[in-house]
C-alpha cells in the first residue's frame, strides 16, 4: 500500500511562478526586523506606520512614530491629507486580527501605496521592541482594551 504524500497533493509551482508570487509577497509585508532597523537608524523616508485599530487600543501603546487611522473610519474625507507619494504601512493586533489588511484594502482603493507589517503589535512586543504607551493626556490610566479592538 502506497501513500501519497499529502504535502504533494498540490503540485509545487513551477521555480518563475512561485518566485513571482513570492516577491509579490514580499512587496506586501514589512517583517518588525527591518522596520525596527528603519525607526533605530532614522531611516524612515517614504513610508508612514499606520495603527488600523481603534483609538482606544491606539492610546494604550503603539509603534513609535505610527499615527491612528481605524480601517472603519477610512472614506475619501478622512484621508484626504494623507500623501498620496508614500506608501502605508498598516499594522494590526496580530495575525489573528484582520484590521491591518480591511485598513490596506481600503487605503489601496482609495489610491494609495500599502503594506502590512507582519504579526502586528503582538509580533512587535514579543520581539522586544519599543512601544509609545498612554498617549491620551485626557486619561489618567489605560483605558481598558475593546473586547475587539479593530
């Protein structure tokens, strides 16, 4: 009795294609390595961090230098300052949560250049990397997480 392997039910791609799909990918995610190498060496020219989540999560802690637009506020109107010459980068809680693809979606609609940085603030922390913490002055303690905070 001969088993297939199941990792092989669906062929490889061919070397051109998968190298196609995967710079594609590429051009689509920004690893927390190479953006926390940009924010050290303060090369960030062209590009803006995006938090895609809602305000209240975006005042507990954030990536350093990131400005708060929630993917279900994005309409023409509330982009419209944005420059349209840089590209996006749109981060979420984790792979888990979706906000930072639902903010890249919308933000490309709308014409503008996007990326997503991978695993989100959770991928960023756990690597040890710094975060902006209780932004809101208004507030005189964190304000409690959103049961869902996209």
């Amino acid at each position: 009795m001969t088993t297939e392997p199941r990792v092989l039910t669906f062929p490889a791609l061919d070397s051109t294609t998968a190298a196609a799909l995967l710079r594609a990918e590429l051009a689509l995610d920004v690893d927390p390595d190479d953006l926390v190498r940009d924010l050290d060496s303060g090369a960030q020219q062209g590009y803006v961090i995006v938090e895609t989540r809602a305000p209240e999560v975006f005042a507990t802690a954030r990536i350093p230098g990131a400005i708060n637009l929630p993917y279900r506020d994005m309409t023409p109107e509330s982009v419209s300052r944005l420059d349209r010459d840089l590209v996006y980068v749109c981060y979420c809680e984790s792979i888990h949560c979706n906000a930072a693809t639902k903010g890249a979606l919308k933000l490309a609609e709308l014409g503008f250049k996007v990326k997503r940085l991978s695993g989100g603030i959770t991928a960023w922390q756990a690597a040890g990397y710094p975060v902006d913490r209780n932004l809101l002055t208004s507030a005189p303690s964190p304000a409690p997480s959103p049961r869902c905070a996209c």
